[in-house]
C-alpha cells in the first residue's frame, strides 16, 4: 500500500507543485519586465528637464553643486540687519511673550526668505494613523524659487530618492523604492499628497524644508495673539548633547481644525533663531489625558550657502539612481 500511495499519489503531486512554481515565476518575470518596459526612460523625457535658472546656474558646480557654508549665511544676517528683541534669560510668559516671539519669527522669516538654496540632514518621527513610525533620517536639497527639493534616504530605508520641483513633471514627485521592490516598479510619479507619500509623513512633499516650518509658525504664533487662553513660554534649555536652545512652548485648550496640536515645543539656535527643533502633541484620545507624541522634526548639518544647480533637481542626473538601468 505505502509503495501504491508513492507511486500514485506523489509524482503526480510533485508535478503539479513544480508547473505551479514554474507559473508562478514566469508571471513574477513577466510583470516585472512590463513595469520596466512602461516605465519611461529619462533620458526620453529629457525635454521636462529642469530649465537653467540665470542668476544662479552659471556660477554653479556642476553634480551636487555644494559649497561649503556655514549655517548663518551672509543673506541670513543681511536679513537680521533690524535686531530682534533680546530672548529673556529668564522665564517669560503672556502677551509679551506672545508679543516677543511673533516679531521674532517675522524678522527670521523674511531673513530666511534671502536665503536661496541650502542643504540639512532631516530627522522625523510621526504618528500615522494611531501609529508612531521609527524615525527616518533624510538628506536634503532645498531651492526656494521655485521651490524644489530632493530627498535622500539616509535611515532605515537607505538610497531611497524622492524630488518634487515645482512647474515641472506636472508638479508630481517622482520617486524610486530600493531592494527587491524596485524589480517591479523602478520607477513612480504621484502627486505630492498621495496616498503613498501620506503613508509616512503627515504632511505633502511641497511643504518640505525649514521655510515652510517657519511660515506655519508665523501664522501659529499671530494665532496665539488672539486667543487670551493660550499660553506660551519662552526660556532656555540644554539638551543631553550640551547643545544651548531658546525654546518656546505652547499649550492650547481647546481643539480647533486650525489647531492640529495640543502642544508643541520649539527649540532655536541662539546664533541664528531658526527653528531647528519641532516637538508637537497630538490631542488627547476621549476620556483620557495623555498627549500623545504626533510629530517630531529635526534639522541638522544646515548649510544655507549651498549652491544648487538645476541638475540637483533633476532624476536624469547621473549622481542619482533613478534610471531604469
């Protein structure tokens, strides 16, 4: 009976196992070869090139265009010409310092609007949909006008690279995942809020980059000037690294669509007064108290002299892996 069942039963099992397998691979191999034969090439779409800009493509360095810089930039501190309100070294709260901060932010944001292109290591970590996500670590590039940036990744997902440059690829970004994933899809382009984008950041692509913080906060802080319950302190601090910051905190009462955090903490650098670290709570679930972490953001390695040329923007570069090949 036993030598029936092998005779029977088995060859014809491992057969069928084997043609599946068999099936199941030349599938895998056909869909990844039409996801590459669909995916355009980039040299084909050299015409969506990014266009040289005249004030600055000419004396840019050609690959990443990075020159070194350091944070506080000749444009920055043209821009800081009309000094700001000293910080308090002590504790400050209330309208002053509603009042205090506002004129600061204001005067960082139209220094900062001076600045044209720069470069920074990005750290995030964000809450998605109930969740907290690791924190991610990115390289950036970052031009103003038109606002453009590409980003790289640095951790967990390395060599993943994303750019979004405004006016051109029909303001989609265009991306390219790493490892085994890249066989099917070497290549994607979706709109800078798609659902793919909002899987792991809370925010578009095109709100990238320390400008758009810093206009979010403007519009934050002459938010809290009309709203007697909020409060605001300013102090300073010192983080586990030695690093000294002004830091503000914010507290609000009561949830507002227009308020997305219940708390946030702000962190500047003393030389500059950028906004180099961004803690915000999300509200508390029903019935309880806790504020949970919702974002938090992390600015570092800022080079505000960094000049950029076209190419840094775009996927046909030769630096970056985009290519299908």
């Amino acid at each position: 009976m036993t030598i029936w069942i092998r005779r029977r039963v088995v060859p014809p099992f491992s057969r069928a196992w084997r043609r599946g397998v068999g099936a199941l691979c030349l599938l895998g191999v056909l869909i990844s070869g039409v996801s590459w034969w669909l995916t355009a090439s980039l040299e084909r779409t050299a015409a969506d090139a990014l266009a040289p800009r005249a004030d600055t493509d000419t004396a840019a360095l050609p690959g990443s265009g990075k020159q070194a810089g350091t944070a506080d930039s000749p444009a920055l501190a043209q821009g800081r010409s009309a000094e700001v309100a000293a910080w308090p070294e002590a504790r400050l709260e209330g309208r002053p310092a509603k009042e205090l901060l506002l004129k600061m932010m204001q005067a960082v944001d139209r220094s900062f609007r001076l600045v044209h292109s720069y470069t920074l290591t990005f750290r995030k970590q964000e809450r998605i949909g109930g969740k907290l996500l690791p924190e991610q670590t990115y390289f950036l590039k970052v031009r103003h006008d038109p606002f453009a940036v590409y980003m790289r990744g640095i951790q967990p997902v390395a060599g993943r690279e994303l750019i979004y440059a405004e006016g051109h690829h029909d303001n989609h970004v265009i991306g390219h995942p790493v490892g085994m994933a890249r066989l099917l899809v070497p290549r994607l382009k979706v709109p800078p809020d798609h659902p793919l984008i909002l899987a792991e950041s809370r925010h578009p692509m095109n709100q990238a980059g320390l400008a758009n913080l810093i206009r979010k906060l403007v519009g934050f802080r002459q938010m809290d000037l009309e709203e007697p319950d909020e409060v605001t302190i300013l102090d300073r601090t010192v983080t586990p690294d030695g690093k000294r910051w002004l830091r503000s905190t914010h507290n609000h009462s009561t949830f507002r669509p227009e308020r997305p955090l219940a708390e946030s903490e702000i962190l500047y650098d003393p030389a500059t007064r950028l906004p180099l670290r961004f803690t915000g709570f999300d509200w508390p679930a029903a019935g309880k108290a806790e504020k949970p972490l919702g974002e938090r953001y992390c600015y570092d390695d800022l080079d505000l002299d960094a000049v950029l040329s076209a190419q840094d923007f775009d996927p046909a570069n030769p630096e970056y892996e985009f290519h299908r090949f």
